[in-house]
C-alpha cells in the first residue's frame, strides 16, 4: 500500500457543545493507483455518531457535489471503533492529480444531526445524513427523492420564539397572531409525499409505466388520508402520562410500519410546525413569497387545475418544494371551536391544537392548492382549510416530518 497524499487527522465535535463523540487516528492514504480510491480510516471514541467528511487540495475546499461517491462509515450513523470509507477520486476529477489532499471528519451528536437526511424506501439501505443540498447525491432534485428516497430538511427550529398567524395585524378569529415557541427541531419532507413514495411505503411499487404519475403528490389514495396513515382510533392530540401531545400511531397503519423499518417516529407535522417551516423565517403572507411572486414558487389554479411532479418550482428559505399550492397538506390538528382559538398576541410552547373539534369541520389543512386561484384567501401561509371528518379531503397530500432524534 503506498501513501501518495498528505493526511490530516483531525477530531471535531459538531452539534451541541455537549456533544461527546471523538475522532481519532486518522488516516489518508491511495489504496490502488489506477483507480485512485482514496481510503480513509478513523476511530470514534465515547458514543455512536453520525461521520460526515470534506476534502481539500492545496488548502482548497473541494465541492461537496464531488464527493458524494463515498462508500463505507460515513454520512451514516457509526458505533465506537475502527471505521473505513473509500471515496473513488477518479469518478469526479478523471484527468485531475489532487496534490496535498487533506480530509477534515466531523462527528455529528446522534441528536444533534445533519442538515438532511435520506431514508430509502426500498429497504436497501440505512438512513443518509448529509451536511447540506450540494451533499446530497445526485442532487436535492433528483427523481430518486420523489420515488425509492424520502429526504428530509432540519428546520432550526428549538429554542425560537416566531409569530404565526397573522402577523399583518389582523384580529381574525380563524388565525390571529400568537407567539409560538418549539422545543426542539425537526425533520420536514423537502417534498409532498409522492404516489411513488407511498408505494414504497405501502410494499407495493409502481411500475415504470406509472412514472409520471409516481412523482406527483399522493392524493386520491384511501391508503395516504389522515386515518389511513395514522391507524383508525388514533386521535390527535392523544394523551400519554398525562401529557396531551403523544404521537401514538397503529404499528400496521403505513407510518407505524415505516417507523419500525427506519427507527424514527415519523407522524404528520402539527398546524404550528407546519407554518413555520412554510414561513422559512419571512413574514408574508404566502409561503416563501409575497402576491407578486407567488407562481414562482407553487401551482395553482391559474396555470393548472392538477396536481403536477413535486419540485418543479422554486423553493423556500428553509429549501422546502411546494408549500403553496400543488397539492394541499394535512397537518395533525383539529379544526376546533372558537372558544379554543388562541388570543391574539398569546404565548405557547410546542402548541398540539385544540382538543375539541368543531361540530361542523374535524381536521385542518393547510397551504393551498393547484384548487386555488394565486392569491385566494385559502392560498395564505396562515389559512386553516377545514374539512369534514366522514368527507373526503380533496387535493390534499402528507408532507412527514420526524425528531431529530431516533427511536432508542
């Protein structure tokens, strides 16, 4: 074995600062001379955690797109040892020499993750985690995201007070302004949950002939409704220890079971989630844009009256598809009385919604729809649809979100 580049062992400590996962020992080295793979080895010391890599030539960073070949103990949850990942720099320079390559290794706290994670459907691979959209291979884009892959974006959103609602000022009865804190963050679908995604989910892919229609948001599908992906009987808010925010589902229902194969509590986000993540941090009152820019980033009435592939629209601040229009998205709570609407101006913490439904409407959707003229009241960020418990929810997809956190 014959060292041809410089090695740099560096141990970094990422996430929360008290963050105990180590990097030791590491080391660089060229492993065959014609096909350039580049063989890294490592040991972590103390705990489980997520190793994420970058490189650099000449003190110059390479691009993360470059690197997203790598095969072994990396971008993947590690326990204590001696690990190895293999990076074959011939496939991104072929008629390159990289003089002086270094990489720098970061051990990611198992709750203090990557920015995105990547859970593959098909059952042939662990869950991904990448640093950011230049590290997710093949790119955030690809169609392998809207059909075998359910990739997920973290939203910042622990220890943030935001306002929601109307923030222009409005005292509407439906949404007033309130000041909404989270306790912890976590993870959104970048897309609507697919037809190709449920699919997967359900064991039964589509065919190739289904293409089209599998990377679209999943509607029209008895297996994708509230109930259906939650289990029937499986209320929200439930209550657990006396706590009215337990996000128990039926271990057969499709997130039961997608739980059980990737080891994350994966549920529909709440109304408050839901509108933070649509916000990305702005204060207009459309998701991610203002009325004058509104069909750049969603589908709606006016260019189509059908739901059509995810992520062909620009995306919000927080790197999110389609959160306008498209297709309308279930969120976890009721649609409850008046009597249950926040004041204006109140404050909550990890809010669950109302525990009483209206007599009239169960359930809330939210963000619009391709059902929706640009503009139309139905189409704001804050706008609660409500729909009929025994109805059924026309035009309306999931969009999953998850804890940062893993089931232990």
């Amino acid at each position: 074995m014959k060292t041809l580049f410089s090695t740099l062992a560096v141990a970094l400590t990422a996430g929360a600062l008290t963050a105990r996962p180590v990097i030791m020992d590491v080391a660089l080295v060229n492993e065959n001379d014609r096909n350039k793979n580049v063989v890294v080895t490592y040991t972590l010391a103390d705990e489980d955690a997520i190793v994420t890599a970058a490189f650099t030539a000449d003190d110059v960073s390479i691009p993360p797109a470059a690197t997203t070949n790598l095969t072994g103990d990396v971008n993947v949850r590690v326990g204590v040892g001696v690990r190895r990942f293999v990076w074959p720099v011939r496939a991104a320079f072929p008629q390159t020499v990289l003089k002086n390559l270094k990489v720098h290794l970061t051990a990611w706290s198992v709750g203090q993750p990557p920015a995105y994670v990547a859970f593959d459907l098909t059952g042939r691979d662990c869950p991904r985690y990448y640093v950011s959209d230049d590290a997710v291979p093949g790119g955030v884009l690809s169609r392998t995201y809207k059909i075998d892959k359910l990739l997920m974006r973290r939203i910042p959103a622990g220890g943030v007070e935001a306002k929601l609602g109307d923030v222009t000022g409005a005292r509407t009865s439906e949404c007033p302004m309130r000041l909404v804190s989270f306790t912890e963050d976590y993870y959104i679908g970048v897309f609507e949950l697919t037809a190709g995604q449920c699919a997967w989910m359900k064991g039964k892919p589509m065919s190739e002939a289904d293409e089209e229609s599998a990377v679209k948001p999943t509607i029209n599908d008895p297996s994708s409704t509230w109930e259906a992906l939650r289990g029937k009987g499986f209320s929200w808010p439930a209550v657990a220890d006396g706590q009215a925010s337990a996000h128990a589902v039926d271990a057969m229902s499709l997130l039961g079971k997608l739980r059980t194969s990737q080891g994350y509590a994966f549920d529909l986000p709440t109304d408050a989630q839901w509108e933070f993540a649509a916000r990305a941090g702005q204060r207009t009152d459309y998701p991610g844009a203002d009325a004058s820019s509104l069909l750049e980033y969603g589908w709606y009435n006016d260019e189509t009256n059908a739901v059509v592939e995810v992520g062909l629209k620009r995306p919000n601040g927080f790197g999110l598809y389609d959160m306008g229009g498209n297709a309308l998205e279930h969120v976890l709570d009721l649609y409850g009385t008046s009597a249950e609407t926040p004041a204006y101006g109140s404050r909550q913490t990890d809010p669950v919604g109302p525990t009483t439904p209206d007599e009239k409407c169960y359930r809330t959707r939210r963000g619009g729809s391709c059902g929706q003229t640009c503009g139309d009241r139905f189409a704001k960020v804050y706008a609660r649809i409500p729909y009929g418990f025994d109805n059924w929810a026309a035009l309306t997809a999931p969009r999953l979100v998850c804890p940062v956190c893993p089931i232990e």
